[in-house]
C-alpha cells in the first residue's frame, strides 16, 4: 500500500498525539478507512515526515500518535517562483498541481492586461484557499515535505513594484519569438518565471517586465498554451540546473 502523508498545519513532535483536524479525519477515517494501529505519515511543510500511527478512529476523530521525525531531501538545489498570468477555469488548479509536482518553491497568480478572469475580494480569498489545498495535495501525493508558498492573486504592476531589489534571482519573462533557450541560460540557483495568460501579454505588460529586469525566455518556435508553457519552463529549468 503506498505511504499515506497528510499535511497537519500544526507543530509536531516524535512521541505527541496528534487530533487529526476535521477534514484530514474524515479524509482518514471514511476515505481511506484506516483503523487504530494503521500507520501513516504526518507532515508540516518544516521539511520533515513524521511517521505516525493511529491510536484511535471513530467516526469523525482521529488521534494519531508520532513515532519519529525523518528529514525529507525531495527539494529542488533550483528555487523557481513561478508567475503565472491567471488562467480560466480549472486550468489555474492544474498549473498549481503541477507545478507543486515539479518542485516549484513558490507561485504567484498575476492579472496582466489581457487577463480574462476577474476576481473580486472574497472570490479571490476564496481561490486562494482552494489553490493552496491544491498545492498541499499534490505535496502529500508528491513526497513534498515544504509546501510551495501560494501568494494571493495581484495586478503585474503591483507584484512587481514589490519584488525585492535582491537580482540575485534570474528573472525571465515566456516569451513566443526571440529569447534565450533555456540551456543558454548563466546558471543559476534561483528562477522567476512570468508567463503570459491565454491571449499573450499586453503591450504594457512586457516593457514593464523588461524594466523590471527580465530577460525574455523562448521556448521553442511553437506557440503553447498558457498551461503548457509555464511548466514546460519548469521541466526545463529542473533538468538543466535543478533535480529533473
Ligand atoms: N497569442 C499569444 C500567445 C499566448 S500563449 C501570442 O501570440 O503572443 C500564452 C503564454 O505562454 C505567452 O504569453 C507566453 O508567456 C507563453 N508561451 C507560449 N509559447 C511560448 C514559447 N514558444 N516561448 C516562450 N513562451 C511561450
């Protein structure tokens, strides 16, 4: 049977008992029908699994005692932050998994000029919530022991305003049509990516990257969708200077 890891946002420690919060219980409990004695994996995203065993499992509470504490190494050497424009639909949800899977460090939602979503306040808390649940996911199935970070959703102009002045992070820009190839790339420990939405970026949007420091980034003479491109980058980049 494969490692069951469940993400707990709580301080852990060899030895405590752990009340599984409500969710991860009955996700324990009725899902996966473990019973008291069953082993399983917790996780808090400090980088370290703590193999557990349940004590006990009724109904909707589960306790889990922990047994030990591991450090995890499955983190990418290559730290990429990933930009993504934001994307319709379930495609967003999609690019989170899957960057989560292919070691991203950290990930921004962007509104760029032609960005076609619209999010108001409480939409947007809302979809920040269920992206990180999406993140935490693909780290529980992934062997992830750190979550990717999942900033809230915020205009271009705004994200980039407050980028810090550190350059000490390769800054590109996806990019269809000239650019550098991902393997002409200086190495580096340390990747920004910022990928254009389903119609491209606008023509305010790239003078203000290409201000900001960002170099374009071309992926090849065929022109990709939104969801494509951004991990497809990221595949890149772990093969060449990261742990792909
Ligand atoms: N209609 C748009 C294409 C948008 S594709 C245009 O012609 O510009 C969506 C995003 O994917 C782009 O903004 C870019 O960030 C990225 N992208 C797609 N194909 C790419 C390629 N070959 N190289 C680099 N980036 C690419």
């Amino acid at each position: 049977m494969r490692n069951i890891r469940i993400h707990v946002a709580a301080a852990l420690q060899p030895g405590a008992e752990v009340s599984l919060p409500a969710p991860a219980a009955a996700h324990v409990v009725r899902v996966l029908r473990l019973r008291a004695g069953d082993a399983l994996t917790l996780f808090n995203g400090d980088g370290h699994d703590y193999p557990a065993r349940l004590t006990s499992a009724n109904g909707r509470d589960a306790v889990v005692q922990i047994e030990s504490r591991q450090a995890i190494s499955t983190e990418s050497p290559l730290r990429i932050t990933l930009a993504q424009a934001l994307a319709r639909g379930e495609k967003m949800d999609w690019i989170v998994q899957k960057a989560a899977e292919l070691g991203v460090a950290a990930i921004v939602p962007l509104l760029t000029e032609r960005s076609e979503v619209k999010l108001d306040e409480a939409r947007a808390a809302k979809r920040l919530e269920h992206w990180r649940a999406v993140a935490i996911a693909a780290c529980e199935q992934s062997g992830r022991a750190v979550v990717p970070a999942l900033h809230a959703a915020q205009p271009l102009a705004a994200w980039l305003a407050a980028l810090d002045a550190d350059t000490s992070s390769t800054r590109l820009v996806l990019h269809p049509g000239e650019g550098c190839a991902a393997r002409a790339l200086q190495p580096t420990s340390r990747a920004t990516l910022a990928v254009g939405p389903e119609g491209g970026f606008g023509d305010s949007d790239l003078p203000a990257l290409h201000a900001a420091g960002f170099a374009n980034l071309s992926l090849g003479p065929r022109i990709l969708r939104t969801e494509t491109a951004g991990l497809a980058a990221i595949a890149a980049l772990q093969a060449i200077y990261g742990d792909l």
